[in-house]
C-alpha cells in the first residue's frame, strides 16, 4: 500500500483516549464508504461503563424506557451472572435510531473500540439504514421520541391510575407483545412522531367535546338489532386477526382509553423489534464482514500495528465460532458464523466462482464486484429468503450440515439428509424454516366474536406437525388475554393438516380487574 | 461523528425496575432469605448475598410451543459418519441426544440474583421489632436535637438564609423602585457628552437635577435592608436515645458443649445484628461465668474452655456492677441474652430470682433467656419432668411478661424463635400462646 500523508499507525498499545477514538473513526469511515460503499445514518458513540451496560441489558439496549419490574428482573439476573464471572459483557450495543447510537465500554482496548466502531457504527448501521423490512417497519428518527413520550405517558398513567393497575396491564400486554405486530404491510408507514401528536389531540378534542348534558338525554331504548351475516361482522371487526393487541386496542369492549393507548406503545415497541428477530443472521453477517474487511484494510495500509491485528483475530474468531453438533459447547447455529460464512462465501462466488456456483448462482457467479452483490443482499432479503437463496453446496459441504428429524412417534432419530448432492436442497430449505419467524412462532389469530351476544372471544392456534403450546404458559397468556378482553375467551388448536381440534383452553375474566 | 463520553451519567438507571421487582418478588425473596439464612454462617449475615428464588414466581409467560410434543427438525454442523437414512438412538450421550437444544423446563430453573446487604437484611428483619416493655420511665428520657423549620426574622448570622434574605430584597427593592445602574448609565454619558460640547444647557441642567434625584433615591432606599433579613429557623426535636448496650451471658461450666455453645452465639449474633439496624450505636458486653463471673472479650468468650461449677447469679451480679459502672440507664438501652443449659446450683436460685426481678429488669429494655439443649437428647416440650431449674426459677417472672424464654436444641430453630422473639407486637401473644 502507498503510504499517503497522515497515515502511521492510528494507536500503539492498548489504552485509548477520544483523540484515538476520532483518529480510528476517520480511518474506518474513509475504508467504510470509499471501499465498501456502506451509506450509513450519521453516528453517536458513547462511551459507557459496565454497569451502564448492564443497565442497558435491563431496557433491551435502548436508552430510555418505561419502568416495569421485568426489566429489574432481567437487571438482576444479569448482573449476578456477571459478578459470577460467568459472562463477560458485550463489547458494544447499537440502536436502530438516526442518528445511530452506539454504545462501546470503557474497558476495551484500542483495538476493541476499532473493532466495534467498524462493527456497529459502520456493519449495523448500514443494514438497519437500507434493509427493505427496517425501513417497512421502524422510523429510526422518531424511536427515540416517542420512547420518550411513551415513559411519560406511563408515568403519568402510574401517577393517575396507580402503579398497581398499570403493572397489570403492562404484565398483560408483555405477555401477547409477540402476538402485537403486523406482519404484512400496511398502506400507512409508521410515523412515530406523529403518535405523541395524535395523543394530545384526543384527549383535546374529548374534553372540549364533554358536555354533560348528554348524560341526562333519554335514550330511545336499544336500536332495532340489525342482524349482520357472520361474514360482514367478521369483516367489521378485521377478523381474522393475527395482531392481538392491535385487536384489543381497536375492540376490547371494557378498556379505558388510557389502557388503550399503553396496549398501543406496547405494540409500537414490538413492531419496531420485529425486523431485528427477522434479520439476525444477516444484520450479525453484515456487521461481521464489515469488521473483517476494514480492520484487515486497516492492517494493509499499515494503520493499525501487528499484535493490535492478532488481538483483533483472537476475538473475531471467538465471535465466529462455530462449535460442531457433538461439541458440549454446542448450543445451536451461531447467527454470526452463519452470517460471516455466508458473506464471505458469497464474496468467492463473485470472484472465482467454480463450475457447481455458475450452476447454483448464474446471476452472481464470476460477476466481480461483490460488494455490489452484498449490498443489494443487505437490502433485499431477510434470514430466511436469504438462506433460502444463498446458502450454497460449498458451505454445506464445509460446515458438513445434515438434517436430523426427532419424531416422537419413532423410536429413534433419523437422518433426513446430509451433505451430499440430494441433501443440498432440503438442507437448505429446513435451515431457512427455522429461520423463518412466520414458522417458527405460532400462528395464532383471533377468529371470532359476537359481540352482540355473549362476546366470548374466539382464538385459534393452528397446529403445524402436532405441536401444541406449552401448556402452563397458555394458561396464564389467555387469563391475561381474557383480563384485557372483559369476557371468556377459548383458545382453539387446531390441526392445520386435518382439521380437527386437538385441544382447547378456556379462561374467564376475572371481574373487575381492569 | 460525535463521541459522548456518558461515563459520568448518574448510574442506577435500573434501580427504579429492581425495586419494583424485588416488591413483586417480595414472598419469595423473603422465603429464599430465611431459609438461605440458615445454611450460611451467622457471620455472614450482614454482608450481601446471592439468593435464588423459584423462577415459576416471576415468569413472563408467552405464547410458544412446546418443545416437547411434536416432531422437530434440526439442522446441525459437523456431520462426521451418518449417511442418509440413518438411525440414531435417544438420549445417547454425545452423537444424537447432544443436539435436542434445551428442555421444555428451561423455566423452571431458579432464578438467581445478588441481593446487596441493605436488601438482604431489609426483609431479613423485616416486621420485627424491638419490644416495648414495662420500662416506659426509660422510654421517655430523650436527647434533642434540632430540626429546620421554616424561616424567622432573627437569628444568628451563621443561619442567614442568603436566598431568602436576597429575595425580599429585590421584591422591596422593585416595589419600591430603587433606581437600577442601568437607570443611571444613559443619563450620566449625556451628561457627559453635553459637559463636552461645553457650554451649559437647560438640558444639562434638568439631566443633572435628574441624576441627582436619582442617586438621592438610591440611597435612601438601601439595596439590603435589615428587613429583609432571614434565618433559618432551627427547633429543638426530642429524640430518643441512639445508642443501646447488650449483655451477653453465658454458662461456660463443663455442662455446655460445643454445639451448646455454637447455637448461643448464633443467637447473639443475630441480636447484634437485629440492634445494629435499629440503633446508632450498640456496644456488647461478654459476660461469662461458672461459679463465678467475669467480663471478657468476645474470642475468649466463645472458645477457651473453662470448668467450675455453676453459679448463675454472679453473672446478674456482675452485669449489674458493669451497668452501675459504664453504663447508666438513663442514657444506654439495655439488652440482655442469657444462654444456659439450665442446670444452676440448687442454692443459687432464689437469689437469682430475686436479683432478676429487682435489680435487672427493672433497668433492661429486654432480657431474653435461651436455653440451648443438646442435639441428640431432645425432650418433649411441655413435659414437666424436663422442666430445667433454671427455666423454673424464671418460669414465674415470666407469667409476668417481664423476660422471654426459649428453649432450642437445634440450629435451624434459632431464626424462627428470634423471630418469635421480636415479632412486631408479638411478646405479649407469645406469653400466651405457651
């Protein structure tokens, strides 16, 4: 490489001062854009403690959040996990925000707060900024206002309504904030900002619109029923509906408003986390080869010294490790091996592709630039479609992964396929189904209601390859939905091959406890 | 790009969530404590500790499925040997059970979390409380100290309250439309421009006139006047006595044994604990005795072994010459935890009775007497054979509810009859409930 002006090494040893950190930012960021085309949101890095770390574990990593005592939960758990000595803490977290936070502990070397700028400030943010179902889903420059408002909001309503209440309702709406999210896109993008907005004005136009007298008008006695077909009620109420909570907030009979909009920050909350369960394989992949790539053009240029390269190795490795099916340590594909393999293999299908890739990837194979390829990967595609479309024979062949069906009905496990060339396929298509939320969560949607008649809600959880929900937790999940809702609700497992009812739950309403 | 340093944020963001978990947990942290409590030393009592509680209390439950009915796929690295088409038994170690990733019991697992000491012993001790008993002349004797309240026009200069004092002023100062420095400002350069040009003016005259008026105005209305003049008002507050002394007694005579003597101390230990949280300050006195008594120090107190034979009242008589000597109960709260295994000289024990009844309790706060048993030879309670004589000579002053007693022959009962002991309002149901 040709030294130009201004280069040298960026830091020597392992301590570092904000003067590194702006020196290392400018290095990384001329590598970042110039090399790899990464088009970021602009960054915020902050420089926080352990214990700040660990209080960030408590609200999901994100810098403000509204109290509930699970968090304390997740509080202390962590932190006695930590005393322990059983983990170390992660080296940064980053937020989905414009502009983007990231976080990088006071303990890391020099060359850890290289490896995690490259990682998060530059890997993360390029994906959240330009991947299809982050921009569809999360408004990265209004999160951080509206977690504002919605900690207000929940202060106040503690304040208006007791702590008691609101811990019910949030302890509900944790409980179905997996089943609070669209799934499909709607016509409207999020907005956040505009919800703070929204609110007020509500609340505005009920208080100018109270007038008391309405209260003494005489009704006219009940409006002559119209009797609507099943169909059209089911219509009126948007049923089926998977969205539980967007549900109860538009139908519940008995909420007040205030527990309304609470139902509706907590559903806000969990759509903007759902891209994030969506993508962990490629968000993790993508920052992984972004570091890799940078810190190795750091070391090319001369920037950063050999033992700072080998220090950086040591932890990529750890990162990228991939312990094997028989290993004790084995605890399930690792997102960031799996990402970084597939990245990396990609970036060889580009470059030299052989015979098996030309057949396997004709668009890519041989097409040279692969940073182009990989960023319109990042763009377009989520874990599953991504598996599904790239996983390729050479890195089954290398991870040599076979498919293991556990059928209790058998008495013995069997293998359905390994890497061979009847396996490629199938393998593929499994991995990219566990991959999938859409199958890995259960599909469960609200069928139907009456609310005419005796306003018992009807759900249904339709059972792929007999596998039921776990049972204690169902009971306690429906008595909080049957809580929110005011009335009995049944729960329907039905299996989505035959047809039949396997089991059913019910749970009533306890009176009065909303 | 820009780097924040937030190091120096105020920490305990979490604290607010953790209270509220702890109340929610409340129960079963409590359970978790007591019965911790009673594995781990007494010694360890006051620091921090890790408490595991029963995960089933503080779930999140969620919709999921069970892992453990249905058929399940898995995708695994690091095939070696298996061709397609293999069988691979259950629950083998290492090839095939390995891979089925977590139980469907994952949650029931404890939940482990570290308690800080403050914690720990918050709900350690929670709802006990130290007794009130008879000595309300004791009660009464307070010390004072003093306590803000409000503000008052005189005072010592050291109590200036200079926000108060600097407000009146400025509310007298605009009501009484003191002239400002900017008032004059203006009208001095005029001045001083129109001086220049030299020659006088009616202008110059009546600006000066004006000036002056001012300046007359500023005067006599003083920036700071002794009206305005605020202290902070200090009151006196009685307060009741910070500080509390504990007796310590013990029969050291061949009769106890080790284990004897190791539920003694754990009982002592958590009354020493139990008056640290409630007072300022608390001092313990060692006192241990065969046929005679003698004050020492804690180590000599619980390990070297002394033989003679059993006097108890040179104990009382000794407390009562170190409570005449140091510690005056006007000022001192006075505690005191007799542990015997109950045998005393025959002799001796209408002077014990009557030394307790006249010169002890009167000036104790409490006296708890502990009668510890050995392990093995447990009689049954209640069974008047069993009956001490020492417990006998102590089982009228009792009935009076002047002095509370038990009897414990294993560790694990220490807590719960502490906790008897100090039950919030509970001496008087205890007198009655045996």
């Amino acid at each position: 490489m040709s030294p130009c002006a201004g280069d040298g090494l960026l830091f020597q040893g392992s301590d570092w001062n904000f003067e590194i950190l702006q020196r290392a930012y400018d290095a990384i960021e001329t590598i970042a854009v110039g090399e790899l085309g990464l088009n970021v949101y602009p960054n915020q890095i902050e420089v926080i403690t352990a214990e700040q770390m660990l209080d960030a574990y408590a609200s999901t990593g994100m810098p403000l959040f509204y109290k509930h005592w699970s968090f304390g939960k997740h509080f202390a758990f962590h932190e006695a996990v930590y005393r322990r000595g059983l983990m170390g803490l992660a080296y940064e977290i980053v937020i989905n925000s414009s502009p983007c936070i990231s976080y990088v502990m006071e303990e890391n070397t020099a060359t850890m707060q290289t490896l995690v700028m490259a990682h998060a400030a530059f890997g993360h943010n390029h994906f959240f900024k330009n991947n299809y179902l982050f921009k569809e889903w999360t408004d990265a420059e209004g999160i951080l206002d509206y977690l504002e408002f919605a900690k207000r909001y929940i202060a106040r309503c503690e304040e208006r309504h007791g702590e008691a209440a609101v811990e019910r309702l949030l302890d509900a709406a944790h409980a179905l904030m997996s089943h609070g999210v669209h799934r499909y896109p709607r016509k409207k993008r999020p907005d956040l900002r505009s919800e703070e907005r929204r609110e007020r004005e509500r609340h505005e136009h009920r208080e100018q619109a109270y007038n008391d007298l309405w209260r003494t008008v005489p009704s006219k006695g009940a409006a002559p029923q119209a009797t609507l077909s099943d169909e059209r009620r089911r219509a009126l109420l948007e049923l089926p509906q998977e969205n539980i909570l967007y549900f109860l907030e538009k139908s519940a009979p008995r909420l007040q408003p205030w527990q309304r909009e609470i139902l509706r920050i907590i559903r806000h909350i969990a759509q903007y986390f759902y891209p994030q369960r969506q993508t962990k394989v490629m968000n993790e992949g993508c920052a992984t080869y972004c570091h890799y790539r940078i810190l190795t053009g750091l070391h090319e240029r001369g920037r950063i010294s050999d033992g700072a390269f080998l220090e950086f190795l040591q932890s990529h490795t750890n990162v990228i490790r991939q312990p094997e099916f028989d290993d004790p340590n084995y605890g399930g594909i690792n997102p960031y091996a799996l990402g970084f393999a597939m990245m990396q293999d990609i970036e060889r299908v580009c470059a030299q592709p052989t015979d098996e890739d030309r057949e396997w990837f004709p668009d890519i194979a041989g097409s040279g630039d692969s940073m182009a390829v990989l960023r319109d990967i990042w763009s377009n595609f989520r874990d599953e479609s991504f598996i599904a479309q790239y996983l390729s024979p050479h890195l089954i062949r290398r991870w040599r992964m076979f498919h293991l069906v556990d059928d209790p009905q058998d008495p013995e496990l069997t293998v359905h396929a390994i890497h061979d060339e009847r396996g490629y396929r199938r393998i593929r298509r499994m991995l990219a189904r566990q991959h999938d939320i859409g199958w890995t969560d259960p599909d469960i949607q609200v069928a139907d209601v009456d609310l005419a008649g005796d306003r018992r809600l009807i759900v249904d959880h339709s059972v792929i390859n007999g596998a039921l929900l776990h049972q204690e937790d169902v009971a306690r999940v429906l008595q909080h939905l049957a809580d929110l809702w005011g009335y009995d609700v049944i729960l329907k497992e039905v299996d989505s091959a035959t047809g039949a009812l396997v089991r059913e739950h019910t749970a009533h309403a306890r009176p009065l406890f909303f | 790009m820009n780097i924040i340093d937030r190091r120096l944020n105020p920490g305990g963001k979490s604290l607010s969530n953790r209270q509220r978990f702890l109340r929610r947990a409340k129960a079963l942290v409590q359970r978790a404590v007591r019965e911790g409590s009673g594995e781990r030393s007494i010694g360890d009592l006051e620091r921090s500790g890790e408490v595991s509680i029963p995960a089933e209390g503080v779930r999140e439950p969620r919709l999921r499925r069970s892992t453990a009915a249905g058929a399940h796929d898995h995708i695994l690295p690091g095939n070696k040997r298996f061709i397609e088409g293999d069988t691979i038994e259950r629950d083998s170690d290492g090839s095939g059970g390995g891979s089925a990733p977590g139980g469907d019991e994952e949650g029931q697992d404890d939940f482990r979390f570290v308690l800080s000491r403050e914690e720990f012993l918050e709900l350690f001790l929670e709802d006990l409380e130290l007794p009130e008993l008879a000595k309300r002349r004791l009660a009464t004797i307070e010390t004072h100290g003093f306590r803000r309240a409000g503000y008052s026009t005189t005072g010592s200069p050291m109590n200036l309250a200079v926000l108060r004092t600097m407000r009146n002023a400025l509310s007298r100062r605009i009501a009484m439309r003191r002239p400002k420095g900017s008032d004059f400002l203006p009208l001095a350069q005029e001045i001083e421009l129109l001086e220049g040009q030299g020659e006088p003016s009616d202008r110059l005259t009546s600006l000066k006139e004006e000036l002056a008026r001012l300046q007359q105005r500023s005067r006599r209305v003083p920036y700071i006047d002794p009206l305005d003049l605020r202290y902070r008002r200090l009151v006196p507050v009685p307060r009741p006595i910070a500080q509390a002394v504990m007796f310590c007694l013990m029969d050291v005579s061949g009769s106890m044994t080790e284990h004897m003597k190791d539920l003694a101390k754990r009982f002592f230990m958590l009354l020493y604990v139990f008056l640290t949280r409630r007072y300022q300050h608390v001092e313990i006195v060692f006192i241990r005795h065969t046929h005679q008594a003698k004050e020492v120090d804690e180590e000599t107190f619980f390990r070297s072994p002394e033989t003679g034979g059993t006097v108890v009242s040179s104990a009382l008589r000794e407390m009562q010459r170190i409570v005449a000597e140091r510690y005056s109960p006007e000022d001192w709260n006075i505690y005191a935890a007799q542990a015997s295994d109950g045998d005393n000289a025959p002799n001796d024990n209408n002077a014990c009775s009557v030394l307790l009844k006249d010169s002890i309790l009167p000036i104790c706060q409490y006296f708890a007497y502990l009668e510890v048993g050995a392990e093995e030879g447990r009689a049954p309670a209640g069974f008047l054979g069993s009956r001490t004589t020492l417990w006998q000579t102590y089982e009228p002053l009792r009935d009076q509810g002047a002095i509370a007693m038990r009897r414990v022959t294993h560790r694990r009962e220490i807590y719960p009859v502490f906790r008897e002991l100090f039950r919030r309002g509970g001496v008087e149901k205890e007198a009655t409930s045996r």
